[in-house]
C-alpha cells in the first residue's frame, strides 16, 4: 500500500525575510519540519585563474500538512 506524501518545499524568495517566508507556510496550511541552507557560486576568473566564489544562499524549507 503506497503512503500519501503530505510534504511540500518552500523557497526564500528575493526580497523575503525567513520570517515572511514561515508566515506564508503557516498561511499555507503547513508546518516546517526541516531547514536547508545551500551556497550559490560565481565562477570568476582572477590573475588568470579561475574561481568559484560564494555569492548568495538559498534558503528552503520542507514542509508538512498540519
């Protein structure tokens, strides 16, 4: 018997606050159960070299139904 998958991911978004974004899951319907931070990288080339440079992070969340 297959179980239902009540969960869905949720994104930081440009010019959202983690805050904000918790607000819209709790709107939502849905509870946090798991952050994820990931870095974003940028190659750039210095001297001749190149290089992978932090830029951003991105911020998800995996939720669940309340």
């Amino acid at each position: 018997m297959a179980k239902k998958k009540n969960k869905q991911m949720f994104y930081v978004q440009e010019e959202e606050t983690v805050e904000e974004c918790l607000a819209r899951i709790a709107a939502e319907g849905f509870m946090p159960v798991r952050r994820m931070e990931k870095p974003v990288f940028e190659e750039q080339t210095i001297n001749g070299e190149t290089q992978y440079v932090p830029v951003s992070q991105e911020i998800s969340f995996e939720a669940k139904k309340k």
